[in-house]
C-alpha cells in the first residue's frame, strides 16, 4: 500500500475515524490530534443499522476534513459498510478519504497499553482460522497478513498477543501475555503514519467464500 507523512498527520485538522470491520463497531471524531468524542459497541451483527446513527451523534455529526476507515480484515459485510459509509460522506463533505489497516490499529492499542514493543495481533477469521500478524515496537509489520489455523498460530514467537483470538492462542502455547481487545477508532492517533493508505482496497485476509458460476471469485467494490 502507498502511504505517505502528510496523509497520516492525525495531528493536524480534523479527523473522522470509522472502524467496523469485526464484532465491534466504533467512531470517533479529532481536532489536531485531541479526541473530540467517540463511541465503541460490540455489536456482532447490525453494523449498517448502527454506523450512521452513531457518526451523526458525534458532534457536527461527525464532519471532518479528513476520514479514515478500518480496510480489513475481518467481517465482509462489515468491510464493505465502512469503506461505503467513509467513500459516502468524503463525497458528501468534499473530505479526503484514506484506509488503515484494522490489525495495525489493534497493534497500536497493544502498546499505548503495554509500552513499546513486539506485538503479534490475532482476531477471529473465517472456517475457524485466525487473522495473524506481528507488529515491531514502532508498529511496522513484521510479517505479511496471515490467515492461520489456530496451531500454527502458536508457532509466532511474539511474548504479547492482542486481538479477540489473544486468550486463546496464549493458552494454546502456554506462554506469553494475552490482551483481548477489539478495535476502536478512538485510538486512531496511536497508528503510525505509515498505517495509512489512499489504496482503499479492501484487505479480506482470505478469499471470499462465495463463488460467481464457473467458480471464479467475485471483485470487490471498486
């Protein structure tokens, strides 16, 4: 993905930050790096119900010059409902849009809790696997984006593990300190800037389980 300083200047202007993309749904709205407001629900299912009238509760009704959404992985639908939520309302307030990714976020959150440090994310994927990345101390990725199955994901050596699937995969191997946290986009300026993208190409993390006929897979939004 393309990145560059400026796009990622959470510090500067005003930001909307839109997360759905797992169980958890959040928003949250900044002024030159300050937490305005935001709001996290664990909501599971009903994304599209509830994203709208949480941004509109925010105030201003969430309008910013800026916007940036959670690109994946995680839930499909939810994926898909963020990136059109933030695509919408760039269009409408004449905001630029840009991605993060949602594992990078949850790394992020990792260290403003625990300090500077190796950090492996792991979250609920799909047919029973997990979403499985590992961060640096400064939040670079130390690895490409994995889909895993749970008893190869023990095989990452990071001692901190954060993400839904963090108790589970610690217990597995025994060791390490577990952090069961879902991402909110209150936390949107612990990302580093290299997080952030213009490529609003949704990251699924795997291949989507339905096929067109023929079995080819079908394009993501544009």
């Amino acid at each position: 993905m393309t990145s560059t300083r400026g796009m990622g200047d959470t510090q500067n202007g005003r930001w909307l930050a839109i997360d759905c993309t797992t169980e958890a749904c959040s928003v949250a709205v900044f002024a030159d790096g300050v937490l305005i407001d935001g709001t996290t629900r664990q909501l599971g299912r009903g994304h599209a119900e509830a994203l709208v009238p949480m941004i509109a509760a925010l105030p201003d009704k969430g309008r910013a010059d800026r916007i940036a959404v959670g690109l994946g992985p995680g839930s499909f639908t939810g994926v898909r409902i963020g990136l059109a939520a933030a695509r919408a309302l760039g269009l409408a307030w004449g905001a630029e849009v840009v991605g993060y990714p949602t594992l990078a976020l949850i790394a992020a959150m990792a260290r403003q809790a625990h300090g500077a440090q190796d950090v492996l994310v792991a979250t609920t994927g799909g047919h029973g696997e997990w979403f499985c990345q590992a961060f640096d101390a400064a939040g670079g990725p130390l690895a490409p984006l994995a889909s895993e199955r749970p008893e190869l994901a023990r095989a990452y050596p990071q001692r901190l593990v954060a993400g839904s699937q963090a108790e589970a995969l610690v217990a597995a191997r025994g060791t390490g300190e577990a952090l069961a946290i879902w991402p909110d986009a209150q936390y949107l300026t612990a990302l580093p800037h290299t997080a952030f993208t213009a490529d609003l190409a949704p990251l699924y993390g795997r291949a989507p389980d339905a096929r067109l006929p023929g079995g080819a897979l079908p394009t993501p939004p544009a």
